[in-house]
C-alpha cells in the first residue's frame, strides 16, 4: 500500500529547520500554532495569533508552496480559515470559536 507521510511543525526549531525537513519524503507538513506558542515562549494563544507563530506559519507555507507540498494546519481559529485557504493552506483542522 501506499503511505500517506506528515511532518508535525510544533517549535521554533522545526521551522528553522524546514527545508531539511521537507529534504524526506513526506506527504504534507502540518502546523499546530499552540503548540509553537509555547515553545516558543508566548504563551497559550487565544483569538489572535501571536505574530512570531504567523511569521513562522508562513515560513513553512513558503517552503512547502515551493516544493509543492500538502500544507495542512492543526488548531487554527475558525475565523482565519478562509485566509488561510485563499494563502495555498490544503487542509485545516480549527480549534474552533
């Protein structure tokens, strides 16, 4: 069969490290914001993002997009989906609210 590969980006170091990542070969990557909020020193996020974890989800969109790579989101708010989708994102999971 076939498998269906995801990298999970979750700190400041993945992203830092994305195109060593995306060097595998993996389906999609997926970003989950609340995680990086925290390793990254910020806090739980509530209904807006930290701008450090937006800068660093569209790190990973740029680097997915130019590898034409599956671009998924994990526990995005509700309300940033259609951006996120109007910006290339190929799969979002919201947090909901």
């Amino acid at each position: 069969g076939e498998l269906f590969a995801v990298a999970i980006i979750e700190s400041g170091e993945a992203v830092g490290n994305i195109h060593e990542i995306l060097e595998a070969p993996l389906s999609a990557v997926m970003v989950v914001p609340g995680d990086m909020s925290i390793d990254l020193g910020l806090g739980p996020p509530g209904a807006d993002i930290h701008p450090e974890v937006e800068a660093a989800f569209q790190t990973v969109r740029r680097a997915c997009q130019a590898q034409d790579r599956v671009i998924c989101g994990c526990g995005d708010a509700t309300s940033r989906i259609p951006r996120r989708l109007e910006e290339g994102w190929q799969f979002v999971l919201p947090l909901g609210g």
